[in-house]
C-alpha cells in the first residue's frame, strides 16, 4: 500500500472482531515503532506488548475507574476534574467522556504501550533535545504503528484515556518513565466515516 494512501486510509477504530492479529504482524507493527525519528537518535521509547486477556480487562477497569473518578488524559494530557463551580473549559469535554464506553479494550487482541524515557538535564543539553523531545519522538512512534497497521488492513487506535498513575503503575512503569499512549490493534469490525479535516486554505500560509 502507497504511503499516502495509507495516511488517508487510517481511521481510528473502537470496534474489533475476535480474531487474533498474525504475530508478524505485531511484530513488523514494533518495528514500524523502532524506525520513528527522534532527537539526536535518542529512542526515549520503550514498548510493553500487551496480549493478555486478563491484563487487556484490568486495562479497561482502570479505565473506566479513571472515568468515574475523573483522573483521565484528554488530548494526551493529564486532566483532573474540577472542583464544583470551576471554571476550565473542558466540562463539556469531560460529559463526552462519560458517554464513552472503552468496552472495545476487553476485546482488541492486542495493546502495545508506547513509554516515555524523558531526557535527563545533561541530554536536554544536546543540540535538538528539549524536555518535550520524548513526548515527539513517541508521537512519531505511533503514527508509525498506526500506518503499518493500516497497511495490513488491520484497525487501530491512538488511545490516551488512561490515569497514567493508575495505569503505568499497573505496567510497571518506573518514576522516570511516562505512559505516552496505548495503540491498540485488532481486525476493524465495521468501517468508520472519516470524521473529515478543514481545509489546507485554513491550515497553510505561503511565503513564497
Ligand atoms: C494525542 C491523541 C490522543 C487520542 N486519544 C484518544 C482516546 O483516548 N480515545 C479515542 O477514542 N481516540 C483517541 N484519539 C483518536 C482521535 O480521536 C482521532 O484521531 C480523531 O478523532 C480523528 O479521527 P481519525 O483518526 O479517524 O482520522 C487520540 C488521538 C491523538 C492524536
């Protein structure tokens, strides 16, 4: 499949069907992950592969306790619910969020944490390498996965609603790393609209 067919192609999917991904699969999907750029080639990755059914289910019950509780991550950032009478904005976000179900984590055969090593003080010293240098390099990992996923037809999701305390502790997630994502990956049962992007006149500005 030609690359740009690919990036069009993509959807995010929470839906799948029961069938079990090929283990090449996951495996050409890692090493998508592997040849992500990052600053300075500092990998600050790590990937935990997730098949087990009875880990998948522990996934989706801290989820949906992040969702009672209100400790969720919008947007890959980390969101604590406000106090009554606070004003932040994302209220209406946050009522979406209850809506929600993460039901499909109990069912997508696999889940592939993406970790964040942050750099220390002496690496973010180096040319091209800031605080934020992982957070770039761990977005460029999973969109890597996403597309070599959707280059062997199979489904996936960028998922973030996750309490990173909850979850990376039940991953094992050290102090000094951060859980960025979790891709999940499984065979699409249905086939999502494209919910559409505004146009590149909305987008580009030329200097030519
Ligand atoms: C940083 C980031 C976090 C996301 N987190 C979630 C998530 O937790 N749950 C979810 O269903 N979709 C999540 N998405 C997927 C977006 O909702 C989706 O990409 C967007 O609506 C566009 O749809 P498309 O991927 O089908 O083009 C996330 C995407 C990004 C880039």
């Amino acid at each position: 499949m030609d690359v740009l067919e690919a990036i069009k192609n993509r959807r995010s999917h929470r839906a799948f069907t029961a069938e079990p991904v090929e283990p090449e699969k996951v495996e050409a999907i890692l090493e998508a992950g592997r040849w992500a750029p990052s600053a300075a080639n500092s990998q600050p990755w790590e990937f935990i592969l997730i098949t087990s059914e009875a880990a998948r289910r522990r996934i989706y019950e801290l989820s949906e306790e992040a969702k009672r509780t209100g400790h969720i991550a919008i947007r890959g950032f980390s969101y604590v619910r406000p106090l009554p009478g606070e004003v932040t904005g994302e209220d209406e976000t946050l009522a979406a969020v209850q809506n929600y179900s993460f039901k499909f984590l109990t069912n997508v055969p696999v889940i592939i944490a993406v970790v964040g090593v942050p750099a220390t003080p002496v690496q973010q010293a180096s040319p091209g390498e800031t605080a934020d240098s992982y957070k770039y390099a761990c977005g460029a990992v999973i969109q890597n996965m996403l597309l070599a996923a959707e280059s062997m037809e199979l489904g996936s999701l960028w998922f973030t609603f996750f309490d990173p305390q909850l979850a990376g502790q039940f991953l094992g997630i050290g102090p000094d790393r951060r859980l960025v994502a979790l891709v999940l990956v499984g065979y699409p049962a249905g086939n999502p609209l494209p919910p559409g992007r505004l146009p590149l006149a909305a987008k580009v500005r030329r200097i030519i």
